[in-house]
C-alpha cells in the first residue's frame, strides 16, 4: 500500500484533491491506521480514482460522479459519454473558428474600404439557362446543405448536368427560414421530374437571361461571401444601379477541404441603371 504522498505520484494528483475526496467520501483510502491515523491507499484504486477525474473532465459535479459510482457505470458507459462529450466539443470549437473567420473577414473588408481597393465587379450578359431546380424553405443553412447531398446522390455524375445555381428568394445563408432555390445547370430543353424526397422533387425550368448582371467572384469560404455582395452593393451606388432580382450564387467550385478555403462562387445580381 501507499501514504497519500506516494499514491498521489502514482496517481499524478495532488495529495489536497485525494484529502478532499476522502473528507467527501468520494475515494476512501484503503486503509487508515488506528493508532497513527496514516491513511494508506492501494493500486488497485487506481481505476476508481480515473473514472472519477474522467468523469470530472466531462463536466459533471461531483454529486453527479458520486451517483454513477453508487450504480457501477461501466467502462463502456463513460466511453460512450466521452464521445457525445467528444462531439459537443468539437462542435464549439467550429463554431469558435467560423467566428473568427468572419472577423478576419471582415476586418479585411475594412482594410479594402479603408484603402479605397478597386471593386472587381464585372457585368456581363447571361442567357436563358436550363436547369432542374427545387425551391422551399430552409430553416438554417445545414438543411440546404442536406438538400445538396439528395441532388449530388439523385443525379448521376455525367455529361449532362452542369454546375449548381443557388438563387435567395429572402434570406440568405446566415438567415432563418430562408426561401431558396437550389438549381443545377442541364444541358437539355426538357427533363423529367426528379424525385428526391416525398416532400421534394427537381422540376426543369429555364432561368430567364439577364441583360445586365453584376458580378463578383469569391474564392474561399462562406464567411467571405459578404464581401462579394458588399462590393456588388457599393459598386451599384456608385455607378447608380438598382436590384432587379434575386442574387444568384454560381458553385465554380464545391469547397472539399474542411474549411471550405478552396470554394469558389460568383455572386450575380440583375441590375439595372437608376433613371
């Protein structure tokens, strides 16, 4: 058996968390000397004593550990909360990182205003497109992303089926309960439905072409896409441009890395000039 001071090397605690689990009656030593009151502790706590800083680690109080040690959770038990918790963290920290990315973001619009940046807008004429598209309502971005997958896995990859259009009736990615269409470019005149839930189907319709459309392209991830309809918006106040339309946002290139540094999107608006 080991004192307190050697146990806790064993255990790498420290001897006041091993007095205070004792006071609470959270790991008892093994065994206390009546005559000297030197308390002994025995390597095979050693599992006892990690489930409970486990269980710390994942968050719960020590009433809460105190509770799962009166029932014996098992090992796999507590693996399985550290996944969920394993999860819940990972998901913070995308959260963390996509807000600093919009803040890098936007302090780099800043600069760009600040230093009176040229605005890379190009207007050009776009023709009637042929596509099949679905629109509805989305309650965040992650349902138009779970709708993208059901197009990529109900159209085949082959010739035929071109890049993807997605045009913000209201709303828009950072938005709630958004009205979006989602589009993909086919080369035909007419195209049967396509199923791609029991509530959702692409149907094909033609885009009407624009004489004027305003145009900007972004390269990296969604955080930067307000830069490309910032600059769009300053370069129609300037220029005396008005909306026609819904923006399209043209997919050049699907992001594939995770942080969707190497997607590229061009943003096209329908203006007209102010008269």
């Amino acid at each position: 058996m080991f004192t307190v001071g050697e146990f806790s090397q064993v255990a790498q605690v420290s001897k006041r968390l091993l007095r205070y689990y004792d006071e609470i009656g959270l790991l008892k030593p093994l065994h206390t000397d009546r005559f000297t009151g030197y308390r002994y502790y025995s390597a095979e706590q050693l599992p006892q004593l990690n489930r409970i800083l486990a269980l710390k680690d994942l968050g719960l109080s020590l009433e809460q550990i105190q509770v799962i040690l009166d029932n014996k959770v098992s090992t796999d038990e507590i693996q399985g909360m550290l996944l969920l918790k394993k999860a819940e963290i990972e998901q913070q920290l995308q959260g963390e990182l996509q807000r600093i990315r919009n803040i890098e973001s936007r302090l780099q619009s800043i600069r760009n205003a600040e230093a009176h940046r040229t605005l890379d807008v190009v207007v050009k004429q776009i023709p009637t497109q042929p596509v099949l598209s679905v629109r509805t309502i989305i309650e965040d971005f992650s349902v138009g992303m779970m709708i993208y997958g059901q197009i990529m896995k109900a159209l085949p990859q082959k010739t035929g089926y071109g890049l993807f259009i997605v045009l913000w009736h209201t709303g828009g990615f950072f938005e709630r309960d958004s009205d979006v269409e989602i589009c993909r470019m086919v080369d035909a005149q007419s195209h049967l439905p396509v199923p791609l839930t029991d509530d959702l189907q692409l149907r094909f319709r033609e885009l009407p072409a624009v004489q004027t459309m305003a145009t900007f392209v972004i390269k990296g991830s969604l955080e930067n896409m307000h830069v490309g309809y910032s600059a769009i918006g300053t370069w129609a106040e300037v220029n005396h441009y008005r909306f026609l339309d819904a923006p399209r946002e043209v997919l050049l290139n699907f992001p594939q890395l995770p942080d969707g540094s190497d997607g590229i999107i061009e943003i096209q608006f329908p203006v007209e000039p102010v008269r």
